[in-house]
C-alpha cells in the first residue's frame, strides 16, 4: 500500500489517501483526506450524491471544488469504490470480449 499526497484546498496541509498495488500499477482506494481541517476529495455522480429527498449531499462549492468539509467521507469512500469496481468491470468484459474466438469455415 503506497500513501499519495495532495494539498488540502481549504486549509493547504497535507492531505493523503490509500492505495492499492494491484501489480501493473496503483490504484487508489480511497478519498484524499485532510487530517488537519477533515475535509476530503469527493467523487460523484449527480444521482449518487443526492439524498432520498433529492438534495445534494455535498454544497455547490463542494461540488465545484472536489473536495468538502461536510461530514460524509463514508459516501466519498463508497463512491470510489463503486468507480473501482466498474472500472474492473470494464477490463474484465474487454478481456472477455478479446478472448472469444470465432470459428472459420
């Protein structure tokens, strides 16, 4: 596991997430999170960062930004991890889709 740094957009300091080494490179696995303001970077989509009453869980500076100060870094680490996971998704169908062979006659 390798630690990546980012400067915090809010407060300057150091701010750092985890990644994995998943042999051909690193991938990250979770927000970039400022230990010194607890803000964090913010991944989204517009219907994923709703709440069930249709509000933006993050502000529209936040938003704008990629990083917040609300309190919901357990939603930014679920995010990524959902990026992650269709991004194999994706290398896997393409391996897939690679390794069919076609018969010729």
């Amino acid at each position: 596991m390798y630690d990546f740094k980012e400067k915090c957009p809010y407060c300057g300091g150091d701010a750092s997430c985890e990644t994995v080494d998943v042999g051909v490179g690193s991938v990250q696995s979770g927000p970039y999170i400022c230990y010194e303001c607890d803000s964090h970077e913010i991944h989204y989509n517009e219907s994923d960062a709703k709440n069930p009453d249709g509000e933006f869980y993050y502000t529209t500076e936040e938003r704008k930004i990629g990083w917040a100060k609300s309190p919901y870094v357990e939603l930014a680490i679920m995010q990524i991890f959902k990026k992650i996971i269709q991004e194999i998704a994706e290398v896997e169908k393409k391996k897939y889709e690679n390794s069919r062979l076609t018969l010729v006659e």
